[in-house]
C-alpha cells in the first residue's frame, strides 16, 4: 500500500554552500517557524530547543532518503485543483524546488521529460 508523503521545504542556508541555516533570515522567519521562542533567557529553550532540532533533522534526513529511494520509479503526485498525475521520478534540484521525471502522464497526455515544481505538489505516493 502506497502511503502519501508530504513535501517538506527547508529555507536556503545563509552561504552559498548552505552550510546552516540563518534563523533570521525572512525565510527562515516565514517558512520554519519554530515552535519553541529562541529567547537565550528561557530555561525551557535549553532542554526542548536540542529535542525540536533533532526532530527536524531527523524529519530532513527521512525526506532525503525518501527522494532516493523513489529515484526511477512510478510516482503519483496529487497536484493543486485534485490534477493527479504519473511519472518516472529522476532528481530534485538542490534546493528541492524543482522534480525531474520522465514520461509524465497528465490528463491531457503524455511529456517525455519535465520539471515538476514542488510548490505545485500536494502530496506523493510510490511503491517501494
């Protein structure tokens, strides 16, 4: 049974190597809000900052390996407006904005390579 993944977005790293992220950033800021206040005052931050930031790395690494292991197989992307479509999953760009696949099956035919952005995917499924 196929289970459906959602697509997490990280924001860019502060460099241009993206080694971290810089917490204020307005990205950073608009797209991964923590749900802890990063105040150094708040003895509260100490024990649960470490627990959230394990948590999220933990959810980047499975979100990583998910992408690998769905390399050269059948994807089902649910898109905006319910649009499914079927493809041949190949790569992400670096920044995981951008999916390419081949032989892209959509309601009104069939592309032989495409980019798919992943601001457009509600959600995807595959068989492992």
């Amino acid at each position: 049974m196929a289970t459906p993944v959602s697509v997490l977005r990280l924001p860019k790293g502060p460099d241009p190597n993206s080694r971290g992220f810089d917490p204020k950033s307005a990205r950073f800021i608009a797209l991964c809000r923590t749900s802890i206040a990063t105040s150094a005052s708040s003895e509260t931050n100490a024990e649960q900052l470490p627990r959230e930031q394990h948590a999220r790395s933990v959810l980047r690494e499975t979100f990583l390996r998910c992408l690998l292991s769905m390399t050269n197989k059948k994807v089902h992307f649910l898109m905006h407006e319910r649009v499914k479509v079927e493809a041949t999953f190949g790569a992400s760009d670096i920044d995981v904005l951008n999916f390419q696949v081949s032989d892209l099956h959509t309601p009104i035919g069939v592309q032989k390579e495409a980019l798919i952005r992943c601001q457009d995917v509600i959600s995807f499924t595959f068989d492992s």
